[in-house]
C-alpha cells in the first residue's frame, strides 16, 4: 500500500504511472469541480470516499457527475449531516 499524502486538483498532480485504487478527499475547495477530473483514472475496482454532507446528492446531478456512481453512503458518528460517500466510476459498470 502506498499513500500520497498532497493536495492534487487534476490527475498530473499524481506521480507519473500512479495509478489510485481509492482516493479520499475532504469536501472542501472546489471539491464537486475537481473531483470529476479523476473519474476516468478510476478503474473498474476502484473508489472514491468523499467526506461530505448531502450536498453530493445535489451536485452528482451535474453533467459531469455522470461520470461517478454513488455506491454507498456511511453516517459518521456524531455528525448530523456527515456521511462518507463511496464513489465508483460510472464508466467502468
């Protein structure tokens, strides 16, 4: 396992050959923008765990969401609103 721990906003922001099985990321910054840059690095197996509230719901309606599946949604213990959303990559269905 080996975990990059950086801010990245677009997939060149990754090592060269870099290939994330599971990207985690904060919602926070632009996240509904930068997010759907990474859909086709995603392979068949491979997830997003997004930190979020209910606004994914919203925002995975865009046309650029299209690219993601909402798999799963986990509460986070002591939050109202704050769930760990499990993205996949649509295309790989």
């Amino acid at each position: 396992v080996q975990v990059l721990q950086r801010q990245i906003q677009r997939p060149t922001d990754l090592p060269e050959g870099m290939q994330p099985n599971y990207l985690l990321t904060r919602a926070m910054g632009g996240w509904e923008n930068i997010l759907p840059r990474f859909a086709r690095k995603l392979g068949h197996d491979d997830r997003v765990l997004l930190w979020a509230g209910d606004e994914v719901e919203k925002v995975s309606t865009r046309k650029i969401w299209r690219r993601f599946r909402i798999l799963h949604r986990h509460p986070l213990s002591g939050l109202d609103r704050g769930w760990i959303w499990v993205l996949g990559n649509a295309e790989a269905s």
